[in-house]
C-alpha cells in the first residue's frame, strides 16, 4: 500500500520539481549571455518542428522497412518501437558498426544481403548527413539572429545623435529672358517712300498753297 502510493506521487513530484526548477529561467532574460538558450529555442524550434514534420514520412519508412524486412532475424529490428531506437540510434552514430555486422551478417541470400547494405548506407547518408546537418544549420542561424525583443548575443551600440544636414537655400527660379525687341520697319509708300516722307511733303504743299492764297 505504501509502496503503491509512494509510485503514484512520483510523477507529480517529479514534474513540480523540473517546473521549478525552470521557472527560474524568466530571471535571466535580462542578461543576454545567460538567456541565449531561450532566446535560440524561441526562434529555432518553430522551423526545426516544421523540417522534422517533413522528415517524419521518410522516418516511418525506413522504420516499417527494417521491421518487415529484418525483424525476423534480429532484436534490433523485432517491433515498430526497437526499429525507430535502432535507427535514431545510428542516425547519432551510436552501435552503428553493430547494426551493420548483425544486420548484413544474418542474411542468407544475396539479393537480401544486398538489399540490406543499400538500405543502411541509405540510412546513414540521408539522416547523418542531411537531417542532423540541417537541424544544426537552423539552430546555428537561430544563435545568430538578432532578437526582436532586446534579448540576445548582439552587443547594443550606443545612442547616436542625428546628423543634421545644412542645405543651402534654395533661390526663386528667375524667370526666362525676352527676346529683345525690334524696331518696326516703316511702312513704304506708293512710291517706295517711307510714309512720314509723304505726308511731311503733303503739308508742305498745303503750307505753299495757302501762302499763295493770301
């Protein structure tokens, strides 16, 4: 009875504990050496659970593959749960010269001996090289990354003044210079003459006729 009920507060004890002990993190968002950690897990466990959804279909894959093809002659591979353990466990680099002796070395034919080879190789290369390639690359970049609320690795540069620029006034447009005006011809005559010589001589005629009248 006591064992029993001891067992059963276990976990809640547990859990209250680690949230304790994790709620002391909101004391360290000020310092920005020691919040990196959430700050990274704030910008980078977005994208790595969007690329880890993507991966998932070709996990499950290699999974069913191994189960059905080697589960009958190996623990390794037995059920769904050993067969994932299996493969995250290569995927990190561990017991993975194991798994290839047991696996290629307990297949009798040689279409399954080859089989079982591309298959490992396969595993190797897709999950070493790429997916744990691509999850450090995007936590990387999260490190990197400036942080929008003020919290992160980037050192604040002090306060600048604004740099005011004089500009010189700026002049009226001055407006466009007339062309320069030209005097106007004198109109001629009947004879050629200018017009002022015609009738200066046509008052001179009257001036002489009157005279003579007199």
């Amino acid at each position: 009875g006591e064992a029993s009920l001891a067992s059963a507060w276990t976990v809640p004890f547990g859990l209250s504990v680690a949230m304790v002990w994790a709620t002391m993190l909101q004391y360290l968002k000020f310092s920005a050496s020691y919040y990196m950690l959430m700050r990274t897990l704030k910008h980078g466990m977005p994208r790595i659970a969007q690329f880890l959804v993507g991966v998932a279909p070709v996990f499950v894959s290699f999974c069913l593959f191994g189960m059905v093809v080697f589960g009958p002659r190996t623990y390794r591979f037995s059920d769904f749960t050993q067969t994932a353990i299996t493969i995250f466990a290569v995927m990190n680099g561990d017991v993975m010269r194991e798994t290839f002796l047991m696996v290629i070395g307990l297949q009798t034919g040689w279409f399954v001996r080859l089989l079982s080879q591309v298959y490992l190789y396969a595993l190797v290369c897709l999950f070493t090289y790429v997916v744990l390639m691509a999850c450090i690359a995007i936590m990387e970049e999260a490190v990197r990354r400036p942080a929008a609320d003020g919290v992160g690795v980037v050192v604040a540069s002090p306060p600048q003044r604004p740099v005011r620029v004089l500009t010189p006034p700026r002049r009226a447009a001055s407006p466009l210079p007339l062309p320069p005006v030209l005097p106007l011809a004198p109109q001629r005559g009947a004879g050629g003459r200018p017009d002022h010589a015609d009738d200066a001589q046509e008052q001179q005629g009257r001036q002489s006729a009157g005279a003579e009248g007199a």
